[in-house]
C-alpha cells in the first residue's frame, strides 16, 4: 500500500469496509502488528496517527496528550486525560486512534508513580467497549461487543476500533493482571473491568480472576471480580459462570455486593425468566449501603456516575417494560 494513501469514505460506501481489511488503513491489523519495542520505549513517532482519525480529525493531539501523561505535573496530565478522553472516547465511542493508544496508557496506568492512574486505565476499559448511555440491561451492562454496523463522524467503522482496542488489551493482559495486585483498590476494579474486555487468553484471564477473587477482601473488588468473570464468560460462551454465579447469589452467607454482583452477571448469562428466589435475593441486598458500596464498581458508574447504579441495574433487568425511573441518589 502506498504510504500517501488515506481513508476513503466515499470508497467504502460504495465498494464495503472490507476493501480495507487487514491492510494499513485497518486499525485492528496496525495495533495487531505494533513493535513491542515501540509500546515499551513510547515511541510515538513511529505510530501511524495521521492515517486514523479521532473525533474532531486528525493531528498530532492524541501523541501529544499520551506524551504529557508522563509528566511529573499532576495538573498537566489532568489536562492532557481530559483532552483525551474528549478525543478519542467521545460520547463514549471509540476512535480508530484510541485504539491505538491502548497501549501506551496501559504503561501509563501501570507504572506506580504516574498521576492519573485511574483514570487513564478507565479509559482503556471505556474504549474496548461500544457506546453504552447507562445500559444496564441484560443484554447490554455486560457486554464487550457491537453488534450493529456503526460509523463514527469520520465514517470510520466503529466496531473496527473497538476490536482493535479488545486486541490491545488482551496482547497487554499480562500488565493489567499485575495490576490485580495493585495496593490501590480502585486500580484492582479498574483492572477488572478492563480485563473483561479482552479478546483472548480468555481461560488464562478468568483463572487469574477467580484467584484474586479467592483473596480479596476489598467489597467493591470483589464485586468487580464477579462481573469480570461474568462478562468474560459471557463474551466468549463459558458456560461454567452460570452455575458459579448461581452458587454465589444463592449462598446466604456471601457479602452482599458478591450476592449482587453474581446476581447480575447470572441474569447477563441466561436467557431465563427470573426465578422468585433471585428476585427475592436482590430485595434483600440491594439496601442503601450496598448501592453506596457497589458506586465504586465500574459497571455501576457506567449505568449511573451518580452512585445509583445497582439501583438502576437491577430495574432494568427486573422490570425491563417499565418506563425509566430516577433512582434515588445513595449520597444525598
């Protein structure tokens, strides 16, 4: 392929997507075929980005703001996190050169002494995810996949980034399972939540996760190990979750977030009418100090960054022809 050649919207609509495919201008191959030497050493220069636009076009931002995250200035990497997340994850869809960026805030995200760790590892777990506006449905909260043709304002397929991004996460895994360790439980969530998104490796991941799950004792990890290995299981056809999660919410002696978040991840799982008993289980957990506690979980922040998200959840999956209610702020 010719070095100068760019991405042709006009050629895709009329001949399909795939008369890219696999070539230079295909996110997932470019991210698939990143030098290992380049993601360790940073070196963006060498990353393709003027080829693969981000919401508002293509420059030189999205390397610019992967650069400034390095910086020992907490306000300028807040400042550089904001533009990203702005640019790359807009509205909460992926851009082809948020995939591309994976990588690199993956290192970021990992190493100990950099500002803005959690947020920079959200944002990886939020670009390896579609578009999702407070989904927290049984078909929609645990889900890693699109299942529509989209196009962002680019008239770039959305669903190639977001591939692009699961592939850049699974071939970095190994960084965020050290991060299952990390004495930040935030970070451990996070790590969760990114993890679920991963395209591969799905046996070596979910041992790995019921391990930590064994030994934490952090609620809202746990609730996040629950819900990775529920996502997990239900992106790549595990059927072995569904009877541990069942094992889990019905078991009166777990923690209430591990009977809730089992709960949930088990109703994304089956395709079932909801058993009496789950519905009484939840109305026994879901009390205000477990809606408070599971606001630290990721899931429920997508569903409700205002900490009603388990609230909202289990509505949806509950009563999912009922008309959208305003759950009830846990902090107020």
């Amino acid at each position: 392929m010719a070095a100068e050649e760019v991405y042709d919207v006009e050629r895709v609509m009329e001949h399909g997507p795939e008369i890219y495919a696999g070539t230079g201008l295909d996110v997932r191959a470019v991210v698939s075929r990143m030098p290992h030497e380049v993601k360790e050493h940073f070196l963006l220069d060498r990353v393709p980005w003027h080829r693969f636009p981000h919401a508002y076009g293509t420059d030189d931002s999205v390397p610019r703001g992967l650069a400034a995250l390095r910086s020992d200035d907490a306000a300028q990497v807040d400042r550089a996190l904001g533009s990203l997340w702005s640019t790359v994850c807009h509205q909460g869809a992926t851009s082809p050169s948020g995939a591309l960026a994976v990588p690199f805030l993956l290192r970021v995200a990992a190493d100990p002494s950099a500002h803005g760790r959690a947020g920079t590892l959200e944002l990886v777990a939020e670009l390896a995810r579609p578009e999702h506006f407070g989904d927290g449905t049984r078909a929609g909260l645990l889900r890693s996949t699109e299942g529509r043709v989209l196009w962002d304002n680019n008239g770039y397929l959305v669903h190639w980034s977001v591939e692009a991004a699961r592939d850049a996460v699974a071939a970095d895994a190994d960084t965020l399972l050290a991060l299952l360790d990390d004495p930040v439980p935030d970070i451990r969530s996070l790590a969760c939540y990114a993890l679920a998104t991963a395209s591969g490796a799905v046996g070596q991941l979910s041992a790995a996760l019921h391990d930590r799950f064994r030994a934490e004792e952090e609620p809202a990890v746990r609730a996040s190990l629950v819900l990775a290995i529920g996502q997990l299981a239900r992106e790549h056809s595990d059927g072995h979750a569904v009877a541990w999660t069942r094992a889990l919410w019905s078991d009166p002696e777990r923690p209430a977030e591990v009977r809730a978040g089992a709960a949930l991840a088990w109703l994304c799982l089956v395709d079932d009418s909801v058993p009496e008993e789950l519905r009484a289980v939840l109305d026994d957990v879901v009390t205000s100090d477990t809606v408070r506690l599971m606001a630290a979980v990721p899931w429920m922040r997508a569903v409700d960054e205002h900490g009603a998200g388990l609230t909202r959840c289990a509505a949806q999956m509950l009563r999912p022809d009922a008309r959208p209610v305003v759950a009830p702020d846990p902090f107020a």
